[in-house]
C-alpha cells in the first residue's frame, strides 16, 4: 500500500491530498528515510510525521484498503 493512501485510511490525515502534500514537503520518514506519496509500505515499517507542533512516530501494524473510523487506531501504533 501507498504511505498516501495509508495515512488518509488509517485517519492520521483527513485528506489523501494532505498525505501527498506532507510527504512531497519532506515530511513523512518511514524507516529512517524521506519518502515519496507512492512509496510502498508494509507491516513493522516505522513511520514518522513531521508537523509544526512536534512529531507523531508509530508502528504499522496492519494494511486494509477501508475500515470504519472507530477500527482506524487498529492500524497502527503510536511509539512515541
């Protein structure tokens, strides 16, 4: 799955746009590195995201293409 696509599902982000945004201003790290909007990620990655107010850093630990809102935070786990 697209790191995009996976913070709009997951609800991290509203919009898919805004996960593009963050990730093409240099804001979005998985694994240590920089990465693009189609950057493929999978389970165990770390993500971290950049905003004004501090950083969000969290574990994925699953991929769906939908879930319901209050099944979002199953996705992932914050780490910091």
């Amino acid at each position: 799955m697209r790191i995009d696509k996976f913070l709009k599902v997951s609800r991290i982000l509203k919009r898919r746009t805004l996960s593009k945004q963050a990730c093409e201003k240099g804001k979005v790290v998985v694994n240590g590195k920089e990465v693009k909007p189609g950057h493929k990620i999978k389970v165990d990655d770390i993500v971290e995201l950049h905003f004004t107010g501090g950083t969000v850093k969290f574990k994925i630990l699953q991929l769906k293409e939908t879930v319901k809102k209050d099944e979002a935070q199953s996705l992932y786990e914050i780490l910091e």
